[in-house]
C-alpha cells in the first residue's frame, strides 16, 4: 500500500519562492554596456570646475584676459582647494 501525501498549497509556493530566491542568489550579474552607459558623466570634468571662475573674471576685468593668464589663475585657484 502505497500512502497518498497531501501537499499544502502554501507550503509549495513558500518552497518555489525559496528555490527562486536561491537561483537568484547564484545569479552572478555582468557588466553589461548599454545606452546609458554612454550618458554617465565624466567623473572629473575640469571644464566644470573651472567654467564659473571663468564666468566671473569675464565680468571683474577692466580687459579680456588671455586663455594662458586664465590658465594661471585657474591654477592658482585649484591649490588653495587642495
């Protein structure tokens, strides 16, 4: 005589989301490229950090300054941060 054993319905679901959370787990993700990859910005745009400092010697100069003494004073600038 072979017994019949009765399954609970719950007991099966809670026991396939285990077994589902398990392969997820396992799941090893990749790096992957994709279309927005290519939209993350730059980590270190020193165009960024220097643009307002840029913007506001333009308007406090009495004439335009030359992109080497903007240079320079970019620079110099950048050393009283760090």
């Amino acid at each position: 005589m072979s017994e019949s054993v009765q399954r609970d319905p719950a007991d099966e679901q809670a026991q396939s989301h285990d077994e589902r959370m398990l392969r997820l787990l396992d799941y090893i993700p990749q790096r992957r490229i994709g279309v927005f990859d290519q939209l993350r910005p730059q980590r270190w745009n020193w165009y960024l950090v220097r643009r307002p400092m840029e913007r506001s010697l333009e308007r406090q100069t009495p004439e335009p300054l030359t992109i080497r003494q903007t240079r320079n004073l970019r620079l110099f600038w950048l050393d009283g941060i760090f």
